[in-house]
C-alpha cells in the first residue's frame, strides 16, 4: 500500500470545519504571585465528532466518556482546559492523545447559563 505524504494535512485543508482554539496563556503574576492568564484564540481546520451516547474511549485501563472529540494538526499547542469553540457551543479540553499524524483531543461540553 503507497502511503500518501501529507494526507492528513490535505484531508484537513479539504474537508475540516473551521474551529477556533483558545489557548491560556501565562501572562504575569499579580502582587500576591498569583498567576493571571491571557487568552490567546487561533483560528483553524479540524475534524470534529459529537457523542452519539455510548460512545467511549479506553486509554489502556482508563475509561474516559466524552461529548465530543476533534482532531487537529501536529503541533498545535493545546492542553488540558483549553477550549474550543464550533459554532455557538464551548467545549474544554479533557484528554490529548498525540498520534504520527495528528492529534485527537476530547472534549467536554460546556452549558450555557
């Protein structure tokens, strides 16, 4: 079987919904050395899955339920917590599995209040 350099990255540029990252970042501490963040949002290409129920990932021995998931370029700089936003929802990042080609993160949705 021929492998297809950049495959990923043309089914990306081909077929991802636009998705906007956004990232916390450390900006500086206040006087009492607490950390204050800054959001940074950074527009991009992904393959986003919405739950169907019973839908769940097993990471070796941990079973993680999730709302969602959406895979992303290699070396996006994303983690635990960050969001992102499809749309009108919110999702947070729970879970980041790093593969060859891309990434796959989990998400949890967030309800409007």
């Amino acid at each position: 079987m021929k492998r297809i350099k950049g495959g990923f990255q043309r089914l990306l540029r081909r077929y991802g919904q636009e998705v906007t990252l956004v990232h916390h970042t450390l900006k500086e501490r206040d006087q009492r050395g607490q950390p204050v963040y800054e959001d940074d949002t950074r527009p991009l290409k992904a393959f986003f899955h919405v739950n169907r129920g019973g839908e769940r990932i097993i990471q070796g021995q941990m079973i993680s339920d999730y709302d969602a998931y959406v895979l992303i370029p290699l070396g996006v700089s994303i983690m635990r917590g960050d969001h992102i936003l499809i749309g009108e929802d919110k999702y947070t990042v729970t879970s980041i599995i790093k593969n060859r080609t891309h990434i796959e993160a989990t998400l949890q949705r967030i309800a409007d209040t």
